[in-house]
C-alpha cells in the first residue's frame, strides 16, 4: 500500500481539487485495494488493475 498510496492520491487529486475529498477517495480506494488483494493474480500490475476497477 505504501508504494502505491502517492500514485492513488496523485490520480485523484486530478479529480477532486478539494485536498480533503482527494484524500478520503484515495483511502477509499486503497481500502478497496486491501479488501480484494487475494483476487490479484499476477497478471496484471497493481496500478493496472487499480485502473479496471
């Protein structure tokens, strides 16, 4: 989560130019991430996949 979590918060600050939405969406994200880390298979990178959600 650390290596990813600048690259949500970047993608979306894009988004939301309010720095509080950007962060509680990123944190959002990222927890989506966690939740459903055993469903990643490898085939695809992790920002990737991040994208398809």
């Amino acid at each position: 989560m650390l290596a990813i979590g600048p690259q949500v918060f970047d993608q979306c600050g894009r988004f939301l130019p309010c720095r509080q939405d950007a962060e509680e969406a990123a944190q959002d994200a990222l927890m989506r991430v966690a939740t459903n880390i055993g469903r990643f298979d490898g085939a695809a990178q992790l920002v990737a996949v991040r994208r398809g959600g």
